[in-house]
C-alpha cells in the first residue's frame, strides 16, 4: 500500500514533465516559468509544510497523516486543469506541494518501525519501485491523454485517481506499532522536540556528509527529472507522445532494476562493511557522469536513449541508500520530522533549484545554439556528481559510531 501510494505521489510530480511544452504554448512561458512551474513552486510548500507534517507523524496516526494528505494533493492536481492562467495554475501547484508534504515523513517513519536495519535496504529498494513506476506511468500516460485529450484532462483524471486511492487507503492500511532500533516495541514515551531532534542531527557527522551529498544529487535528480522529455522533444524532433512513452518505457525498466538491486547490495554489502551505505552512492554518482553525457550528445535518439537506460539504472542504486541513511541515523522518535527537516533542506537546494537554473541557463544560451540550448544545459551540471561522491567517501568514516549513537535514541 505504501509503494501504490508513492507511485501515485510520484506520477503527479512526473505529470507536469509531460505536460509542460502544451502548458508552455498555452500560457506562453519562458524556460525559467517553466522551471519554476516544474520545480520551485511545488518545493517550497512541500517544504513549509513538511516540517510540522514530521512532527505530527511522529506523534500522531501516521496512517491517517498520509491518507489525507494524499486526498489533498490529488483534488489539486485535478484543480491545475481548471487554471485560467498561469498564476492559477502555479497556486494549484504551490497546494500540490503542500500536500505532497505529508507523504515521505508517516512513510519512511512506518517503514522504520516494520523493518530492522539490516533489512532495511531491501525493504526500501521495494518500496522505491513505487515511485519509479509511478514517475514513469505519469509521464507516459499524462503525455499521451495530453496529445489526446489535452493538458487539462490529463490533470482532471490523474486527480480523480488519488481521490479514490486515499478513500482506500483509509481503509485498508493499519498503523504499524512503533518500535526502536533493534525491533522492540517503544513505550510511550515524550517525543523529542524540534531543538532536541537539530542538536542530535548536527552531532552525526556523517549524516551531514550525506545530507550535503544528498542535496547536490537531487539538484541534478530534480533537473533531469523534469527537462530529460523536453530535452527528447526539442532536440530529436520527438512529439510529447513519443518522447514521454519512450523516455517511461526506458525509466520503468532501469528504474525498478536500479531500485530493486540498490536495495539489496546496500543490505549485502553493509554486513560486509557498514561503510557500503555511504561508499554506494558516491560511487553511483561517479559512474552515472558517462551515461549522461551519451544522453545528451547522442546523435539519435536510439544512441541517447540508450544512455538514458544505463544512466538510470546506475542513479536509481542510490535512492534506497537515501531514505536507509535518514532513517537510520537518527532515533526512532526522530524519524519524521528529521526527514521533514532533511527534505526542506535538500528539495529547497536541490529539486527546486534544479529545474530552475537549468531552465535559467537554457535560456541565457538559447540566443547562441538555439534549440540545442537545453542539451548544454543539461550537460553543464554533470560536476555535482563528483563533488556529491566526496561527501558520501567522507560520510563512510564515521557511519559506524553515528549508527550506534542512533541505536541509543
């Protein structure tokens, strides 16, 4: 239920993508609009809200938490297709965002409680497939109801779905009991507060190694996310059908081998060698810059596709790795509203910036290559990858004593 509920969060996030060149035409955006329309504007909700949502998560029905959350979202995404300008459509996105908020903190929290850290890894490799298939079917088929039907119904239908999931989910889920470190069933006991949960975290080194990491891989995340379809369109002469069915048949394949094989190699190798939690994803990042370029230089659509799969099935490793380290990091009582507190920092710096300047730079290039401006965009943020990996090396030097002091919380 967890991972049919993130692929719904991630569907509507992917929709925007898919819709963003008719939405461009009818509103007449620049790229920097639209990047704020892709991005920022659906951030910085996420981000205000996130934090009070972690620590309602942490104290309260978390089942309930998501479920209602999810049922918000959705009747905004519907309300983007009734936008009579652009200003309407980014207030419906800006309440998007908000919803959105209440969805990672009572997840990753019940995942904590359901599953020990040495299966941890796995578990989350699992649920991540949600989100992969779900950003995938978003792209495809928002793309294709938009060639279709329009942007519009596209918008409507994608609502209506997620109204109906989280009725369902009201009825279905069942909150799981919260339990610490090593699997025993907590006593009630206070929730620790905000200042309290600041302190511990700035005492865990290397958790601020992976969050300074985690913000520079979701910018460049966030950026290809977002532009990869209209980088197809603009470059290759793609229509948004094709190039949104193309580009999610390639994402849903890597995507969930990338999940699913993360997810077990950070579980295998981190009984090896606990430093493997850290070391995975610097070395994702390394790899994943020569994929990238065959993506953008590729001089077909078959060659850069092909960059595309390999590239993706390298970068999905690390996503497991991603919610394993924020929740195993910290204490039990700690788990959402860390996470909130991770998310305002990476989403604000990463995933919001990300389309944003990528969006900046296009156009600030488009006078000297033209339509090729958003290839060079593209390719120019490749460096975070490397300055990323150095932060997780230096996390794996102190993961051991800061899971332990974890354990004790």
């Amino acid at each position: 239920m967890l991972a049919f509920v993130s692929v719904l969060d991630w569907a509507d996030r992917a929709l925007i993508s898919a819709i963003a060149e008719p939405v461009k035409r009818e509103f007449q955006l620049s790229d920097a609009q639209l990047g704020f329309a892709m991005g920022f504007a659906m951030v910085i909700m996420r981000v205000i809200i996130g934090i009070p949502i972690g620590r309602i998560s942490d104290s309260w029905n978390r089942r309930n938490v998501l479920a209602l959350s999810l049922g918000f979202w959705s009747l905004m995404t519907a309300a983007t297709g009734v936008a009579r300008n652009f200003a309407e459509f980014i207030a419906a996105r800006l309440c998007v965002g908000g919803g959105t908020a209440g969805s990672y903190p009572p997840t990753l929290s019940m995942l904590g409680d359901l599953f020990p850290l040495r299966s941890r890894g796995t578990a989350m490799g699992i649920w991540n497939i949600g989100g992969t298939i779900g950003f995938s079917l978003g792209l495809a088929v928002g793309a294709v109801i938009a060639e279709r039907h329009g942007w519009r119904m596209a918008a409507l239908s994608f609502g209506a779905v997620g109204v109906l999931a989280a009725m369902l989910l009201f009825a279905i889920l069942e909150e799981p009991v919260r339990r610490d470190a090593v699997g025993a069933e907590l006593a009630d006991e206070k929730t620790p507060s905000a200042r309290e949960v600041v302190a511990f975290m700035w005492g865990q080194r290397s958790l601020l190694h992976t969050i300074w990491g985690f913000i520079l891989l979701n910018f460049v995340d966030g950026a290809q996310s977002y532009w990869t379809q209209s980088f197809y369109v603009r470059t290759h002469d793609m229509s948004i059908g094709d190039a949104g069915s193309a580009l999610a048949s390639v994402w849903l394949v890597s995507g969930i081998v990338g999940a699913s094989l993360g997810g077990f190699l950070i579980d295998h190798l981190g009984r090896r060698d606990i430093r493997w939690h850290t070391w995975l994803t610097g070395y994702a990042g390394l790899i994943c810059v020569a994929p990238a370029i065959v993506t953008y230089l590729g001089p077909s659509p078959v060659v850069s596709l092909t960059g595309t799969f390999i590239g993706t099935l390298i970068w999905s490793t690390w996503f497991a790795a991603q919610m394993m380290l924020m929740t195993g990091l910290v204490g039990s009582r700690m788990r959402a509203t860390s996470w909130a507190l991770i998310m305002a920092i990476t989403m604000t710096l990463g995933n919001a910036l990300g389309p944003q300047v990528i969006g900046l730079i296009s156009d600030w290039l488009e006078p000297s290559v033209g339509r090729l401006s958003l290839r060079y965009a593209m390719l120019s943020i490749l460096v975070l990858n490397v300055w990323a990996a150095v932060h997780f090396f230096l996390a794996g030097k102190t993961i051991a004593a800061d899971y332990e002091r974890a354990g004790r919380h």
